[in-house]
C-alpha cells in the first residue's frame, strides 16, 4: 500500500519487486475508488468493487 502526499492511496500486488495485475487507488477522502490496469488505463469503479479486488490480492479493506 503507497500513500501519497496528498492523501490518495495505491493498493497494489508486486511479485519480485514487479508490479503484477491491476491496482486500486483510493480518493484522499476514500469516498471514491479507481482500477488501475496492466495497460496504464483507469476507471471509477465502486467501493464493493474496490474491496473485492483487494481481496483477490490477498487483503481485507471496508467497503462504506
């Protein structure tokens, strides 16, 4: 997990010091979530989203 300067925060998985699969980032306020893909692209997606792609890599976040 990264967090930034300005609140925001990354939850991503790394494999050897590698990045692998998609990330989450969180809104400084975390009222708001965005996938984070391989191919550098992102979208909104919700809280419940956000929560169930954390679980595939291997942690547990609330999801309200």
């Amino acid at each position: 997990m990264y967090h930034y300067g300005d609140g925001e925060c990354d939850l991503s998985l790394y494999r050897d010091d590698v990045r692998v699969g998609d990330s989450v980032r969180y809104t400084r306020d975390r009222s708001r979530a965005f996938l984070l893909t391989d191919d550098m692209g992102s979208r909104e997606i919700t809280l419940a989203e956000a929560a169930e792609t954390a679980k595939l890599m291997g942690c547990i976040v609330n999801a309200s």
